[in-house]
C-alpha cells in the first residue's frame, strides 16, 4: 500500500505521538532487522493487530514464520526495543473476494516493553468522523501522522470504511500521500481518541484509504473481539440469528421495507413504522434476519471465509433483492420488558449512553452532508416506560439525528396513539397509502410482463412456471383504506397506520413472488430460444457444405425440431436431442475434413 503522513513538524501534533501502542513490522533477520513490512496496533502485552499481507515477504511473497516487531515511540530508550513475533493459531484470514478478509493477529515471544492501553471501538457511523492515521513510511524512523475523513462503506460486502485525506495530505503538492508503511496501522478518531480500525489499502493515488473497522475485525476474530473490542453491539445478542438461517430463509414482505429504510432509498421515510402481529414469529424471524444481514459483525450472508452459498454463490435473499447493506444498521434497541430512561439491562443502557454520545459528537462535526445512524427500536410498545414518556425520549433521538424503525406489535397500545400523535408526521397515513399504490403497479407491471412471457412459453414448455394474479386484490385494498383517512385533515390513527403496515408487507410478498415468477419464465423462454438457435446453427454447419440432407442427420434434426416447434415439451428432453443432432453435426463435419 502507498501512504505518507503530516508529522508533528507540519503542524499537526497528536498526543499519541508516543503511545506504545504503535508498533512497526519489519521482516526478521537473524544478523538485525530487515525491510519495513508496514505497521500494527499492540493490545495489551503480547497481541499486535495488522494486515495478513503485510506479514509477507517481499521477496518470495510466502508468509513467514516470524516477523520483527519494534517500538519505536517509546522513550528514554539507546536504541528501539524489539520482540519476535508468529501469527497466533487461527488468526490470519488472507484477502479475498474485492476487499474483504486480510487481517492478522500476532504473538509476541516475551511481553512488550511498556503494555498497551488502547482497544478497537465499535461505532454507530463512521460518516464525517475525523481521523489521525500512523505509520511507518521508509525513511521516517518516528513515523508519520496522516489527517483523513471517514466517507462511509467501501468494499466487497462493505467490510471496509473509505478514508478521504484532508488537510495537507489532500494537497496534490505538498506530496502528503498514503505510501509504504501505513498498511496495518492505528486509524483514531479525532476528539476522541477512539481507535476505530486498521488501515488495510490505498488507492493508486495515496488519496484515499480503506480502514477494517472494529466490527469487521470481531466479525473474523471473536475471541480477540473479547478482550480488545469495546462498544455495544449493533444487534443484542438474542436477536443474533445463525449465518445457515440467513442463507436459507424465505423471503418476506417486511424485509423490503426494512431494507429500503437501511439502505436510505428515497421512498423510505428517516422514521418508520414496522407492525409485527403477536403470533407471526415468521415475520419477527425475518426481521432479525435482516436485521443481522446489515450488521458487519454479524453479516451471516457473507461467509468469514471465501467459500460459495447454493448453486449461485448467493442466498435466496440476495437474489431477491433483499441485501441491506452491510454496516448500515448502526444499532439494534430491544425495549421488550425495558425501561428507557433508567434501563435495568446493562447492555441496553450502554447502547443507549453510546447513542446519545455520538449523536451529540456527530452535531458537532463540521464536515459535508452524513447519513444519520439508523436505530432498530424493537417492541416499544412493550416497554416499561409509560408510553407518552417513550414516545417523547425516541422523537428527542429522531431530534438529534437518528433514523428510527420502530417495530411494534399492536395498534390498541397506548404507545402506538403516542406514536400516531407525537413521532410521526400528520400526513404520513396519506404519504403511505401513495407509497402503497406504487407498490402496488410495480406488482401490476411484473404481473403483466409475466403473463406476457407465460403466453409466449407455454405453446413450447411443458408446465412453464405460472405468473401470479395479486395486483387486483392489492388496487382494492388501497381503495379500502384510503376510505379511512380521516376527512379534511387526511391523517389516520393508530389502526390505520396498523392496517398499511401489513399491506404494504402483503403487497412486498405478493411483488417478490411476482418478480420470481417472471423471472423463471425469463428463463425459460431464453432457454428455449437459446435451443432454437442452436440447432439452425449446426443445421447451417452442415448446409454449407451440402450435408443437410445426409441420411445420418436427418433423423435427429427431425426429433429436435418437433420437440422445440411442434408442441410442450419438457426442456431436458429438446436440450438432449439438439445436443444428439450436434454429436451427428461434428462426426460428419470431421469426417468431411471441417478442422
């Protein structure tokens, strides 16, 4: 990777400049010490966090058995202190994919010279915060600082969190540029001190970096997270759902909503409203697996290893359309039983504190437009806390900066009135009920491309997939419930809001099996005429050379062409008897001397 820094001499100091934390890697050498291999983060008294290519020979490009591990910061010392260091069991995952992976963990042979305070901090959102990056260029024995600003996810699967450089490192000529020696090191938030990541890659300019931030680095090393990575999880840990539950669940309605509201689409609302029935534990099931699906940490849709998911390589939710983006859910508050104002649950009120901190923080960052953290709020209307009181401690969080999904069970609680009047805008039954009636041609549409398809297919298929008939019990609904809205003012109660709610997942469900169905028949019918094709290409082999009507051919052209034109057949059996005319096709072509 290519990096430079901005040292305390241009006017940038850190009060870390002399932390022992920072540590540099360098390939071991039993006469001394050899190239600089880049830089790593020094946990506790023994355990250095770095980039799997870093610890790389530059000469054979193998991974060594050990590496130098220095520390050059600390002070008062004649020379720089140095360990031994090997990769600890089980914790290198090499780069793979498009930026994912590249992380390891080493031990050193005997403890550091001076013990490292520091540890990995999860953060709500990375957007706009300003960071202080370290390294090791060649040249720079005391390392150099870089200034940077996190822009939001970068690479395959979003694992990583982009790096602009500001400051004197954005000055195309003050030669401030990512280089050699920054790969693996420290990435810190400025006014705060938090150590957010690892700086894995650069661009080919040195303009902007890639940091592993510290749910990534759990997501692959769980014991490491244990002792050195701080900060509430995004999803609590009864609402974890296995990597197999995510790779394998059918597709739902609501998870349309939710991944629309996750990924900011421009017709999801900063606050929605999410009704789950008390009994639909398919639904409540879906959500969380969604839910974990946007978490870094969890992210059960990508495996912590390069291995392939079905057929495709792909869950059945991502080929629906249901794949949030990772690292878009900034935290997952489950208010069931709970109390807002003086949570009970430790880990509930260390999410709340940590929320209520980096919405304050993020107020005060004067960088460009950031996308506000998105806050999961489970079962409010099951909360402890009094529901006007509830109502008004969320709206002071949509006040300060969060987007809020807010998932609740019944219209008939006091909560949702509270919602109703207080969280949610006066227009928003009407803004829905138009959301909903687009939803609802998007499914009228793929309906109708499907059935066109189907009319196409079903001369030539036998038991072509069938295309689905919703569009005009959902056009009804909507007719049913703009009813409801209240005259003059146009707004709609808690019932109402209830009612959209599981129309509008109805209708998600209805456009998801709609949009399979058309696809399959899509399918189909390019198979089918991909077939066709086939057999008029290696008919037209052998009229050019005046073998059309060669004994030999003629009889399997005959059989593959009824099978394709003449009436339904079953695509496996048309597939294997173009397959037989092109065995005939070859042979004949070979033996009259076609190369």
């Amino acid at each position: 990777m290519e990096g430079d820094a901005v040292s305390a001499a241009d006017g940038v100091n850190s009060p870390l400049d002399h932390s022992s934390w920072r540590v540099r890697l360098r390939q071991w050498a039993a006469s001394g010490s050899g190239d600089v291999l880049g830089a790593g983060v020094l946990f506790g008294t023994d355990r250095v966090l770095t980039c799997a290519h870093v610890i790389r020979d530059p000469a054979t490009g193998l991974r060594p058995e050990r590496v130098r591990v220095e520390f050059p910061l600390l002070q008062g010392l004649a020379r720089t202190p140095h360990r031994t260091a090997t990769v600890e069991a089980g914790h290198w995952v090499p780069s793979f994919g498009k930026a994912q992976g590249d992380l390891a963990v080493l031990v050193l042979d005997q403890p550091a010279p001076v013990p490292s305070p520091v540890t990995l901090h999860r953060t709500l959102d990375y957007r706009g915060a300003t960071v202080l990056i370290d390294g090791f260029p060649e040249y720079q024995s005391g390392g150099q600082w870089l200034t940077g600003a996190c822009r939001g996810p970068g690479g395959q699967g979003d694992e990583r969190v982009q790096i602009d450089l500001t400051g004197a490192g954005a000055d195309a000529g003050s030669g401030q540029r990512l280089r050699g020696g920054f790969s693996g090191a420290g990435v810190r938030e400025e006014g705060t001190d938090r150590l957010l990541g690892i700086l894995a890659q650069a661009d080919e300019r040195g303009e902007h970096g890639y940091m592993i931030p510290a749910a990534t680095v759990a997501k692959y090393f769980r014991r490491f997270a244990e002792r050195y990575v701080t900060g509430p999880h995004a999803i609590p840990g009864h609402r974890v759902v296995s990597a197999d539950a995510a790779r394998t669940a059918r597709p739902h309605g609501l998870q349309r909503t939710v991944t629309r509201w996750l990924n900011g689409d421009a017709d999801a609302w900063d606050t929605e409203v999410l009704f789950i029935a008390e009994d639909d534990d398919r639904a409540r099931q879906a959500l969380y697996v969604v839910l974990n699906m946007a978490d870094r940490e969890q992210s059960p849709q990508l495996a912590v290893q390069p291995v392939e998911v079905g057929a495709d390589g792909d869950s059945l939710l991502s080929r629906a359309g249901i794949a949030p983006r990772v690292g878009s859910i900034g935290l997952v508050l489950d208010l069931e039983g709970a109390a807002l104002e003086d949570p009970g649950q430790p880990e509930l009120r260390e999410a709340l504190a940590v929320l209520r901190h980096e919405l304050r923080h993020a107020a005060r960052r004067h960088t460009a437009p950031r996308r506000r953290p998105a806050v999961a709020v489970l079962y409010a209307d099951r909360s402890a806390t009094e529901p006007a009181t509830a109502a008004r401690v969320l709206g002071d969080l949509a006040d300060s900066g969060a987007r809020l999904l807010l998932v609740v069970r019944s219209s008939t609680h006091g909560f949702t009135y509270a919602l109703a009047e207080k969280l949610l805008p006066a227009e928003r039954a009407a803004q829905w009920l138009q959301r909903l009636g687009t939803r609802v041609d998007a499914l009228a549409d793929t309906e109708r491309s499907a059935r066109r398809l189907f009319h196409r297919v079903e001369p030539h298929v036998v038991d072509p997939p069938v295309a689905t008939g919703y569009a005009a019990r959902a056009a009804l609904w909507t007719v049913q419930l703009s009813n409801e809205l209240r005259p003059l003012t146009g707004r709609g109660g808690p019932r109402l809001l209830e009612k959209l709610s599981y129309a509008e997942q109805a209708v998600d469900t209805y456009l998801l099996r709609a949009e399979r169905a058309e696809s399959e028949l899509r399918g189909v019918l390019d198979e089918h005429l991909r077939l066709r094709g086939l057999l008029k290409d290696h008919l037209a082999r052998l009229a050019r050379r005046g073998l059309a009507e060669h004994p030999d051919a003629v009889g399997p052209y005959r059989e593959a062409q009824q099978l394709l034109m003449a009436g339904p057949c079953p695509l496996a059996d048309a597939e294997r008897a173009v397959t037989a005319f092109a065995r005939v096709v070859r042979r004949l072509a070979e033996a009259d001397g076609d190369a």
